[in-house]
C-alpha cells in the first residue's frame, strides 16, 4: 500500500482536509478540494469556485475572473500531490515547480464554477518529474500546461533558504 492511500476515502476520494495533510499548502491558497482519483500516473481534482475568494475583488473589477496564474499554480498543486504519490519518504521532500514549459488559456472561470483538473505524470528521473495538466468545467477544456518539478530535500532546502528572508 502506498503511503498517501491510507488518506483515501473507500470511493479512493481524498477530502480537503486530508489533502492538507499531504501537501504544504493551506487556505487561502489550496488550489483544489477533493481529490476524485490518483494512481501512479494520473490525478483528478476538484475545485468550487467560489465568488468570496479574495482574488476576485480585484481581478477584473466588476467582471470577476478566475486569474490564469492561480489555474496554473493548481496544475501545479495536483502535479505536486501525483509526484508525492510517486516517491518514498514524500514529507521529507519538498516538490518545486521548477519550469513551466506551456501555458494555455481557452476559457475564462467565473465564481460558480466547478473546475477539474486532469494531471498526468509523463516520467520522474531522482529529482524532476515531467507532468501535463488539463483543466475543465464540465467538458470543457479551460487551460492546459506543461510543467517541470522538482524534488529537494525539504530540510536542506529549507535551511538554505530559512536565512534569506
């Protein structure tokens, strides 16, 4: 058994909660709610968009849209947890985006949306994993990035940097 299935629902669902537990990421910047599938090459996530997140007051004035940034960075958030499942020791490693080769945008997302994220693991050498994201309401593709990770030691990385605040 992996070490991340025992935060598995018996749907094999992941909760917000327990997602927390797996990634260093919290509100208001955890980017997905509910993982609905992860195995060792795929991961599907789900986020309500809601209209009080904070963004929204200000990206676009009185048009709120969802910033491409903040999808991205969810691609990047599900890739994250899909690497996790993929290594060791995971908490001892923190996982970086380290190049995001593509972005594409091909429709807006709006307060009221569910979007879902579809991230698929291309290859992981020791420490870069390749992965590609789509993201969609419904059936309909929204966004779609090609990104690079990497793995560091969590302990090193963060004493090398704790330093240079």
């Amino acid at each position: 058994m992996n070490q991340i299935d025992k935060f598995k629902d018996s749907n094999g669902e992941i909760n917000r909660d327990n997602i927390k537990k797996i990634i260093p990421y919290d509100d208001p910047f955890l980017m997905f709610d509910r993982v609905l599938k992860l195995d060792k090459k795929n991961i599907v996530a789900v986020k309500d968009v809601k209209k009080e997140e904070e963004y929204f007051n200000g990206h676009f004035k009185d048009f709120p849209i969802m910033p491409g940034a903040l999808i991205v960075e969810g691609i990047g958030q599900a890739a994250t947890m899909l690497v996790r499942y993929n290594i060791e020791n995971h908490e001892e490693k923190d996982i970086l985006a380290y190049k995001i080769r593509s972005a594409k945008f091909s429709r807006p997302v709006f307060p009221g949306n569910q979007i879902r994220y579809e991230v698929k693991l291309g290859f992981k050498f020791k420490k870069v994993a390749f992965a590609s994201g789509k993201v969609f309401i419904k059936d309909k593709l929204v966004s779609e990035a090609k990104m690079v990770l990497a793995m560091v030691n969590k302990k090193r990385f963060r004493e090398k940097f704790s330093s240079k605040k």
